[in-house]
C-alpha cells in the first residue's frame, strides 16, 4: 500500500481536483476542527518519526514550539543532497498536494505565520511546477487566506537553494533561506526556540517525506498509521535504492521489512548473479556494511532506526547503495571523501582540513604510492573528525574511512607498497 507515492496507483493525482476526489485536503479539513494541540497530539500518538534521516518524533518537535510566540514559522526541507537518495524528488512531481496539506497542517499545530519550502538549488523544474500547484491551490481556498473557509491564514512560499549539501543541514538551511551563506549555526539556541530559528522566530523544519504522512494519518488516525511497521519505527518509508541491483528505484514499503527482502524480493538482486560485497543503507554519510555473499545477518537485519542501531549502522534516509563482489571499498572510500571534501562549507577546521588531508591521503594509497602507516593515518585523521563540528558533516566524512578501513582492510591492503608494519588501525578494527 502506498502511503506517500500514491501516484503511481493514481492517474494525474498531482492535479488538485483528483487529488480533492481521492481524499485530498480531508486531513486539514479534520485539522481545522480541532484545538492546534489536538492535531500534535495525533501525531505524537502515530509515532511518525522524521524521515529526512535523524528519526526524531514528530509530534514531539512539533510540541516544542511555544504557542505563546506570535510570530512562528514550519521551514519544508526539499534539499535533498544525500547521495543515493531521490525520494522527496517523486513525491513533488507526482503528489504535491500531499506536501502541501501536510506542511499546512503542521502550521495549524503550531499556528504558524507562514511556510517556506527549501528545494535543493538543482530543482529548478520541480520548483517552478510547486509554485503552480500551491496557486492551484489558493484559487481553490486550501492556501492562503481564509483556508476553507476557517477564517485561519498561511501562506506557503517556494525558495531554492543553490546547490549546496550543507544546506540540509537545518540550521544552514535556515541561513540560506534568509539570504546568508549557507554554513550551519552554533546552538543553542535551537530552532524551536526564539532566536533560534527563522527570522530568530520558532521554527519547526521537517522533511518532505515527513510532512507528506501527515495527512495520511489526520485522516485514518493514529492506531491505522502504527498497524505498518515495528513499534518503535511505525509507518511506511521510502527505501531509495541504488548501485549493482536488478531494478533500483523507489520502493514504499512497511518500515521493518528485511535488507534481504527489500533487495532481492523488491529489487530484484544483484546484476549479472554476482554476490553482495557492501551496502552503504543511508547513503554515503553512513557506515559501510559488510555483506558475505547472500548468507549473512546483515541481510536480516531489520530495516528500522532501532534495529539499524544494533548491528553498528543507521537507516538515515533509507538511500541504499548496493556494492558487489567487484568493488574496490578503497575506491568508495575515496569517491565519498571526494563528496565531503568538496560540500564542506569550511566554518569548521577539523572538517575543513580533515576533510582536505584525507583526499590526499586516500589519493596516495589508491596511487599504490602508500605504506602501511599511511592507513593509520587517515584513520586518525577520521577519528579527530567525529564528534567536534557544529553539524554532522564532519562526522559523515569520517564514517567512509573508518568503516572501509574496519571492514575491507585487505582491500586497502593490496595498494600498500611496504605491507609492514601492520595495520594497527584498520586490520584489528578498533
């Protein structure tokens, strides 16, 4: 059952009078009926946690913004830069309205001033198209003033990035979105706090993915949303997957499914009946997974914030990259610190240049120019990233090298010119 990509099961569905025909803006219409803290409290009751990657409740980010401020504001977050993911894309080209009404809702919870939604600075078609939809929307009184005749206002205002994976980070977002270089905040304070996020209003910024739940569960309540799933990770989740598999693609399905079931049932297996080498689960900002043939408990692993947890990973945005028997991790590891290296906005230093010697580095070992202390040494590099930037990016940047260098030593191996002394670092695993 699809929750989210209703389009592929309705035709033109992100046309508003098909939309309205199948159950279209019934969630906001239930919302505006009731009390603002009514509406979070459902949400809480659904479980819904975030889907942009960090899994924080829903409901419960909503309730931090104090209703006593008169200015708030909900900050949409479409910059989708993880790489592998390709989700929130869909989702604005094939059921806009369901944004929409999502992102409305929430305003409604938290009785916002308005709601601006952040696209990624290359969706330039998809963001000239949302604008057409959202006035499609205020001529048919959803949006704006009045909103079904409630006597309740918001607006809902487009804003484009330019190009920049920091930016969804969500202070950085917020940055940008008031015009400023895109680089993340110190905190606190937080953006549900004053001061803390737009325009130094409270802010609540969730996901596209997220939002577009919402509805959903307005509509069917809170105990039909928590029939899918596990208890802890209730809901669908689009699972984005990609790399050396039969059909990649976007894949709507109940969150706690298996790894196995989702690549071989869903995705058809890997290309050409070779066996899985590693599987990146929440894009290149995760850590590495390594997989032995198709005999391996990593395939059983459930696909949940709290199962994902339990075998060293994390489920982040569900971007799934898939990596067979052929691969190099050497050249993973060196492709994904290319990425960091180049969207590091630099505020940080550890970051900055962490991110700077461990591209030169890795340079050297996939040159087969390296020795054995060179290992340790981008390992180290990795070690003193963690946990010391004001976002996560530098903390993203380290998973690639410390986990390939854990999981695949013999691949960095095989480059090293002088294969002593050992790898202390890389072949013991700690």
């Amino acid at each position: 059952m699809n929750i989210l990509l209703r389009g592929r099961d309705i035709a033109d569905l992100d046309k508003l009078d098909v939309y309205v025909k199948n159950g279209g803006y019934e969630g906001l219409k239930k919302a505006l009926s009731m009390k603002p803290t009514e509406v979070i409290d459902i949400v809480k009751a659904s479980g819904l946690r975030g889907r942009g990657g960090a899994g924080f409740p829903t409901g419960l980010k909503w309730s931090f913004i104090p209703q006593s401020e008169p200015k708030k504001y909900v900050t949409v977050n479409c910059d989708e830069s993880e790489t592998g993911t390709f989700k929130d894309r869909e989702i604005i080209e094939t059921n806009p309205h369901q944004l929409i009404e999502g992102a409305l809702i929430c305003a409604y919870a938290i009785q916002a001033t308005a709601v601006y939604i952040y696209l990624r600075g290359e969706f330039w078609d998809q963001g000239h198209a949302l604008d057409g939809y959202i006035e499609e929307a205020r001529k048919g009184g959803y949006v704006f003033d009045n909103i079904m005749g409630s006597g309740w206002s918001c607006p809902v205002y487009t804003h484009l990035g330019a190009g920049a994976y920091i930016c969804g980070e969500e202070s950085a977002l917020l940055e940008s979105l008031e015009g400023k270089l895109g680089q993340p905040r110190v905190r606190p304070p937080f953006p549900a706090n004053k001061g803390g996020g737009l325009y130094g209003e409270p802010t609540v910024i969730n996901n596209v993915e997220t939002l577009t739940n919402v509805p959903w569960i307005m509509a069917n309540g809170a105990d039909e949303f928590k029939k899918f799933g596990t208890e802890q990770s209730a809901g669908t989740k689009i699972f984005c997957v990609s790399g050396h598999v039969e059909k990649p693609g976007n894949y709507e399905l109940p969150m706690g499914i298996t790894m196995r079931e989702l690549i071989y049932t869903h995705a058809g297996g890997i290309k050409d009946g070779k066996q899985i080498k590693g599987i990146l689960p929440s894009g290149g900002s995760g850590p590495i997974m390594r997989v032995n043939g198709n005999d391996d408990a990593i395939l059983d692993t459930k696909l949940s914030y709290e199962d994902m947890a339990k075998i060293g990973s994390i489920l982040g945005s569900a971007s799934v990259i898939v990596m067979d028997e052929t691969i190099d991790m050497t050249w993973v590891a060196s492709k994904v610190i290319k990425f960091f290296k180049h969207e590091s906005c630099g505020k940080c230093t550890q970051c900055r240049e962490g991110t700077y010697w461990l591209d030169k580095v890795v340079d050297r070992i996939m040159a087969n120019e390296a020795e054995a202390s060179d290992i340790d040494l981008i390992v180290n590099i990795a070690k003193n990233m963690q946990g010391v930037t004001l976002c996560a990016l530098g903390d993203f940047a380290a998973n690639p090298i410390i986990h390939t260098a854990k999981n695949f030593p013999e691949d960095f191996k095989k480059h090293i010119v002088n294969q002593a002394p050992a790898v202390r670092g890389a072949a013991a695993g700690d």
